[in-house]
C-alpha cells in the first residue's frame, strides 16, 4: 500500500516535471519568435541599404554587371585596398564639405 502511494507520488511529480518543461519550452519559443522578428526588420534595412548601394556602384562602375561574383571577388582583391580607402576617406570629406556650404 506504502509502495503505491510512493509510485502515485512519483508519476504526480512527473506530470508536473513534464508540464513544467512544456511550459518553459513554450516560453523559450516564444522568445526565440519575438528575437527573429527584431532581427529580420534589421536584416531588412540592411538589405535595403546594400541593394540601393551596390545599385549606385554599379551606375558609376556599370563594367561590374559583367561580373559573376567570384571574378568581382577577384577583383576587388587585387585591388590596393589602402589607396582606395584613403582616396574614398577624402572623397568623403570632401562630398561633406560640399553639403555643409
């Protein structure tokens, strides 16, 4: 009889563990859904901002349409990438100074 109220007690404390987990697994869910949802609407801002920019390059640089991904890979690999930078830094400067008069 002992043994029976014990093993009833075990499979109450089961159900409960379960439900429990059930629960939390639900509640972690539901917070992953609400994470994914933040992160796409910046995942598209981004991508809308990388569409409009590699668009604008294209206009000033239309040889690139050619290119598959991998040759323009190449491309910008062989490129030195410092002189560009600092040519693009100064461009910058200039294009604000510009805006700012």
């Amino acid at each position: 009889m002992e043994n029976n109220k014990k093993l009833q007690k075990l499979r109450t404390d089961l159900e409960q563990a379960r439900m429990e987990k059930n629960q939390a697994e639900h509640q972690l869910k539901r917070a992953e859904n609400r994470l994914k949802y933040r992160e796409s609407m910046s995942r598209k801002e981004r991508t809308h901002r990388l569409i409009v920019v590699g668009a604008i390059v294209e206009q000033y640089f239309p040889e690139l349409k050619e290119l598959t991904e991998i040759q323009m890979s190449a491309v910008f690999g062989s490129l030195d990438l410092e002189v560009f930078h600092q040519a693009l830094k100064e461009a910058i400067l200039q294009n604000g100074k510009e805006v700012d008069a």
